[in-house]
C-alpha cells in the first residue's frame, strides 16, 4: 500500500489508497490534509499505510493485539453475548490491554508480555478482582485465535493470573430483609428489591421481567431478557449467558404481589388510555415508562438510608438470596441453577465462606462415629 505527499500552496498532503475504486475499477486515490510541513504530513502517511496493512482481513496472524481484539469483540463476541458482558469486555480491551500490549504482534505476544501487563495493571491500582476479569477476557480471545489457528497456543495459560481478592460479602439478616421490603412498599422499587432478595435475580433480569413471563397457573416465571443501561439509551436484550435463562418456582409473597401489580397496572392502563406500558414490563414506573438502572440504584440508596439498613450494593441482594438458602441447607447445585451460574464451580467459589458454615452437619457425623 503507497502514497505520497504533495505540497499545494505551502502546504503539504497525503495521497493514499484505501481500497476504494471507481466504477471502471481503477483505485481512487484519498486525499488528506494539510500539514505546514513536509515531516509532519509523511508520519501521517505513515500511519495511515501501516493502518491498511495492518487490517485483520489482510494479516489476521500477524495483526497487532489492538486489531485482533477489536475484531474478536466484533465477530465473536457481539453475536453471543449479552450487551453488559459485550460493555464490560470493551472497557478491558480498551482501557486496559489496549494501552499495554495493542502495539504487540498477535503472533509475537508472549507470556512475558501478558505477565508484564498484570503487573503494571495492579501498578496502577487496579484491583486483583478486576485485574483477573481482564485475565479472563484476554484468555478467552486468545482461545478464539488458537481455534482459528492464528496462533498455536494460548500464551495466557502459561502465566501466574492475578490473585483473586476474596472479601466478606455484605448480606442482610431475614429480619433486615423484611424491613428493606417493608420500606420499599409503594415504591417503583418495590419489585425489583423483592425479585433480587426473594429470586436470586439480577437487577438488568428484574427491570427486563415481561409479563408474558410470568405463569400465574403453574406459579413460575422464565427468565429471558435482561436490561442494559447506556449512552445508547435503554436496550431490552437477552440474558446474560444461556444458563441465565431459567424457569423459577414463585414464593407465596412474590405471587401475590405480581397479582396486585398486575390488577394495578390494568387500571393505570385505563385511565392513562392506548401507549402505557408498551413494553409489557412487570418493573415500571406509574407512566408506563421503563426504570433506568440508574434511578433503581438512586432510590435504593436513599431507601437503605431511610430504613438505617447497611449501604449495600443491589447487587448483594442476590448475594443475600443465595447466603440464605447455602445455609439453610438448599443443595449448592440448586442454588447454582437457581442463580443461572454456568456451572456449579462459579457457585462454591463465590459462596465458599458459606461452605464452611455448611459443613457443621458432616463434622457432628465424624464426631459421633468416634464417640461410638
């Protein structure tokens, strides 16, 4: 791929080809500029040509890690998961792999390399937890290039990943849980905080429940969708993975209270007429309108604040829903399905606190068999 630079009127332009052909098939040429100098105007040149030659379609192996992975986000990952996940995975490759290793050659990146940008990501005070979803979003990607045969072998297996943090999650007690609720009673936030503390769901899961989710005749409800909040605006999608699509058994609380809501909802339709609701959501405000993410997190706060509950996450609500139910002897497969966790391992890493607690049945076993 050339160009040149042309000076017009002491001023200097590029002139390259980027593909582009007129309709009899000859490359038309772009223009760029101008530049006061030559030297300026040619290191654009160069930029521009290396960033031809470098494209994946033309050299996917040996294409720098900036490429690649952007590519793999296109290609791989916006087909098959969730616009959280997709969001999140972004955030990794293009604050931090991008800046560290995007100049590297996908055939040249090394474990050194890898192990090098761990090492100035907890410099810069990321968190061990963060550092290993990056770990995990860089070996996932290298992965898809093995199995596109680019590369031979990942080199993200032969490194030491960041170490994982493991802190106390914050949960609350039965008695806390019924104050939450009892504070939340007639506001928008109502059932979502149900849905989190009494389902194990997540927030985007809650604010996406439809309707036509729920199965009042066999008391279950399907999880399908999944909310994202951003810049884009609001996006009904689907869930997180394929495992977070799940069918639930209702408690006797939630049933009722979808019950109320749903009788409530009919009589806001009636008086507010023809557009309320569109969407069919279980979670909206008294308009009809959908809840952002953002007012749902607001409210809470302030909801925790009123009640005098600890400043929790929403999402330890879920971590509550799932505490609860290890401790009460609810099999951690169970609870695993219940949460839509990909496999049963997630499910005793994140709860492995409660494990112990759950393993005072089997140490009183032991301890009778040698009073005997």
């Amino acid at each position: 791929m050339r160009g040149t630079v042309q000076k017009k009127r002491n001023r200097w332009y590029i002139v390259y080809y980027d593909g582009e052909r007129y309709s009899n098939g000859k490359l038309k040429p772009k223009w760029e500029g101008s530049w006061a100098t030559k030297s300026e105007a040619e290191k654009v040149l160069r930029s521009r040509i290396d960033d031809l030659e470098n494209t994946y379609e033309r050299k996917a192996d040996s294409s720098t890690m900036a490429v690649f992975l952007r590519h793999w986000l296109k290609v791989y990952c916006e087909p098959r998961l969730a616009r959280n996940t997709i969001n999140a995975y972004t955030v990794n490759v293009e604050k931090h792999m991008i800046p560290y290793i995007g100049e590297i050659k996908l055939n040249r990146l090394s474990p050194r390399d890898i192990q090098s940008l761990y090492e100035k990501l907890r410099a810069t005070g990321l968190s061990g937890n963060s550092a290993r979803h990056v770990h995990n979003n860089l070996h996932r990607a290298l992965l898809w290039a093995v199995k596109q045969e680019l590369i031979s072998r990942n080199p993200a297996d032969r490194v030491d990943p960041p170490l994982i943090e493991h802190k106390d999650r914050e949960t609350l007690t039965p008695e806390q849980i019924q104050r939450l609720l009892t504070a939340c009673t007639g506001s928008f936030i109502y059932l979502p905080v149900m849905f989190a503390v009494l389902l194990g769901l997540r927030r985007g899961e809650a604010l996406g429940l439809q309707w036509g989710d729920i199965d009042f005749e066999q008391e279950t409800v399907t999880i399908r969708h999944s909310v994202t909040c951003d810049k884009t605006g609001y996006t009904l999608g689907d869930t997180k993975t394929k495992n977070s699509r799940r069918s639930l058994r209702l408690p006797i609380p939630v049933l009722m209270a979808l019950k109320q809501e749903k009788q409530r909802q009919a009589d806001l339709a009636k008086f507010i007429g023809a557009g309320f609701n569109e969407m069919d959501l279980v979670c909206c405000r008294d308009s009809g309108e959908p809840i952002t993410t953002n007012a749902l997190q607001h409210v809470f706060k302030d909801t925790l604040d009123a009640a005098g509950l600890p400043n929790i996450r929403f999402h330890d609500l879920r971590h509550t829903n799932a505490t609860l139910m290890l401790r009460n002897q609810v099999p951690a497969k169970i609870v695993s399905s219940m949460l839509g966790h990909s496999s049963i391992g997630i499910t005793m890493d994140l709860y492995s606190h409660v494990t112990v607690d759950m393993q005072d049945g089997a140490v009183q076993v032991i301890n009778a068999l040698l009073e005997s």
